[in-house]
C-alpha cells in the first residue's frame, strides 16, 4: 500500500501542470543548535549544510484532481512557519488547511527539504510520509505511516515507525528503535534497543550491547562486536558471528548459531537449536528442541524434556539431562554427566584420552553405549539393570547380583573414570576406530 502510494506521486509529479505546483522555502537560524520538525502529507529529508551556508527548508507542494482554480487556492492556504517552543527551541511546522475545506476530489502531497549542521540536535515529526536523515547530532523520528532512514549521524537515535521499514546505519551512539516493518541496523557501533513485530530484524556489523526482540517474526545478527541479546517469539533466530556473549529466548521456530567468541545461554520451547564454534560455555533449557552442538570450549549444560541431544567436539566438560530423546555424546573430554530416558552414546575415537583425567557418569532409563580407541586410558565401572552387558574389549571383570549386572574394565592408566548404568536395558562397550 505505502509502495503504491508513493509511486502514484511519483508518477504525478511527472505530468503535473505547473500551476498546480508551489514552492515555499525558509531560513533557519544561524546558529542551529537543535531543531524540532512537525510535518505531514509528504516526505521529510534532512541533508548536511556545506560549507558556509545558511540553515534552510524548503516545502514543495503538488495538487490535482480539482482543476486550477482550486488547486492554486488550496495551495495558497498552505504555510510553513518557523517559530519556538517553551524552552527556545526552534520548530519547523508544514501547516495545511482544514480537511473540510479540501474538495473531495483534489489529491495532494507535500515535500519537505532540509539543510541543517551536523552538530544539530533533530527531532522529526512525520505522519504520512517517508523521512530521511543523514545529518544531526541526537535524532528523534516519530514516523506514523511511511519509510524511515537514518545515516550519518554522531549521537544516539530514537526512532518509533508504526507503519513503515526502518533502516539505520553508521551511527556512533546508542540506538532505540521501535517498528512493525522491517528493521536493518547497519554499523551502529554504540550499542542497540531494537523492537519489532511483524517483518525480519537484521543486525549487521554492530558493536556495543544489543537487544533485538520480534513478536512475530526472525532475528537475523551478522558480525557482532559486542553482546546480543535476541528474544523471538514465534521467529527463527540466525546468528553468524558474535564477539561477546549471546543469549536466546525464543518458542516455535529454528535458532542457528555460529561463531560466537563468549558464552551461549539459550531458552527455547519447540524448533531445531544448531550451534556451533562457541568460545565459552553453552546453556540451554528447552523442551521439543532437537539439538546439536559443534565445537564448544567451554563448559555445556542442558535441561531438556523431550529432545534430541548430539554433542560434538565439546572441550569444557557437559551436563545433560532430563530428556526422554537421544544422547550423543561424540569427542567429548573434561567431566560428563548425562542422565537421559532415549537411547545415550559416548563415542571417543580422536579424544587425547591418554592425556586426560575425569571423570564420566552415565545414567540411561534405555540402552547405553559407549565406544572407545584402543588407546583409551580410563577406569570403567559399568552396571545393567537388564542383566546385559556387552564388551568388545579383553580383560572385563562382571559380577551379578539378582537381575543387575556390573562389570568393571581398566584401559591403560585408568587415568579417566566412567561410570554408566543402563536401566532395563543393555549396555555395550565397543572399539571405536582411531583416526
């Protein structure tokens, strides 16, 4: 609709007749500190002023539809008037007539230019329209219906769009922004407050700490430089490079993460969770979330009711449990607890195990299965409940008291300790192959 509009003025500023075209322009004060802009009725750009010019607007107003005559008269009643507010400050205001005097078949729309200082303090107010900013200081947009960009600007942006994208780029300071179009946030490197509703919000080469919820739709960040911080309710969250640390809260569609130098604290419901090259830890509570994790530094722990759970290359240690999915648990060093209710694998097979000392406890209300290389170093004290106990290895000492099964088997050094136990269900200890 917005799109329509404006490209139904465009196309009648092609073929308008002069007369019903008319021009009003102003000069602001020399010595522009701050400015305060109220408009409606067309778009509102903001330029910076060269060299030594005078501060200036310019109002272009365009008619039809109503013939001459009264086209001229209702642009003749059209202002635009310089004065201030309570405190000084200056305002720019496009005054129009009142709407019962329009004739119902005269369209019209209203284009507003500025040249200001970059060191001016701007505030715009906009109600049908697109606004464009690229010079100011601190800038506040109120926008109803309409477009709005901010570029270029060396203070903190405010920005609240009902109706219309937003897109904001090279800004120094701190920006808050509130939308229900589509959000892109371009190189603001002192931080972000981003709230959408309805379209994508992409971040994108930002620094500082970041906040972006969408009510209704995906969080998109790229290249991070900072903390982030993404809240998507019923959206998909895709986040590619991170500095700091970052933190999920999301509920009915997919997250995937990949390059994040700090900790990863996630809190999900239902969708695939993927992440991967993590420089801290990982933490996530979730629910129906088929997981996975590659290549993790630092310490994992999950809480999960009835997910899926693959782990791999995972360098800090883990804490897994309270799913009634899978367990896998591939190339996994430091301390290990996994107590799940699905099946639960521990496979080693390029694990420096003759290097490592810890400890590892397996508890699975389903079958267990643990895969080791012939170099493994580890002390094994293992126990079904079903009374089975399977082991490709040589040297494996059992004992069976009533229906439980224990086994215990010593590899090299017995550096690392595992303990496994399978209720009512069968535990096997495998060789994995070595690299």
């Amino acid at each position: 609709m917005t799109f329509g509009f404006w490209l139904w003025i465009a196309t009648l500023a092609t073929t308008w007749n002069p007369d019903t075209q008319r021009t009003l322009r102003r000069e602001l004060p020399t010595q522009l500190e701050a400015l305060r802009i109220v408009h409606a009725h067309g778009d509102c750009r903001v330029f910076p002023l060269a060299g030594s010019q005078t501060p200036r607007a310019e109002l272009t107003i365009l008619a039809s539809g109503g013939g001459n005559l009264e086209e001229s008269r209702f642009l003749d009643q059209v202002e635009l008037v310089v004065d201030t507010d309570e405190d000084g400050t200056p305002i720019l205001r496009s005054v129009f007539p009142d709407p019962d005097s329009k004739p119902p078949e005269l369209s019209f729309a209203a284009n507003l230019l500025l040249w200001i200082p970059d060191a001016t303090n701007l505030s715009v107010e906009n109600k049908f329209g697109n606004v464009e900013v690229s010079s100011g200081r601190e800038v506040t947009v109120r926008s109803r219906l309409g477009a709005v960009r901010v570029a270029d600007v060396t203070g903190p942006v405010d920005i609240v769009c009902e109706y219309g994208r937003v897109e904001v780029e090279d800004v120094v300071e701190f920006v808050k922004l509130q939308a229900s179009d589509s959000v892109v946030l371009r190189r603001a490197r002192g931080g972000a407050d981003v709230r959408g509703k309805y379209s994508e919000i992409r971040l994108e080469d930002c620094g500082g700490e970041l906040l972006a919820e969408n009510k209704n739709a995906p969080i998109v960040m790229q290249r991070i430089q900072g903390n982030a911080h993404a809240i998507a309710p019923y959206g998909a969250v895709d986040v590619e490079g991170v500095t700091g640390t970052l933190r999920v809260e999301g509920n009915n569609a997919d997250v995937r993460i990949n390059d994040v130098g700090g900790d990863v604290s996630l809190n999900h419901r239902h969708g695939t969770l993927r992440v991967s090259k993590v420089g801290g830890g990982v933490e996530i509570d979730g629910y129906f979330n088929p997981t996975t994790l590659v290549d993790v530094e630092g310490f994992v722990r999950i809480d999960a009711t009835a997910s899926d759970l693959s782990l791999n290359d995972v360098r800090g240690g883990a804490r897994v449990g309270g799913t009634k999915g899978s367990i896998q648990l591939r190339e996994v060093t430091g301390d290990v607890v996994a107590h799940g209710e699905g099946g639960l694998l521990l496979y080693a097979r390029r694990t420096p195990w003759s290097e490592t000392d810890g400890k590892v406890e397996l508890e699975n209300r389903g079958s267990v299965e643990i895969q080791l290389p012939d170099d493994a170093n580890c002390q094994l004290e293992v126990q079904s409940t079903l009374g089975s106990v399977e082991c490709e290895f040589e040297g494996i000492l059992s004992r069976k008291s009533g229906r439980v099964l224990s086994a215990s088997l010593t590899l090299g050094q017995g550096a690392l300790a595992i303990q496994a136990l399978a209720v009512d269900s069968l535990l096997r200890i495998r060789k994995a192959e070595n690299p």
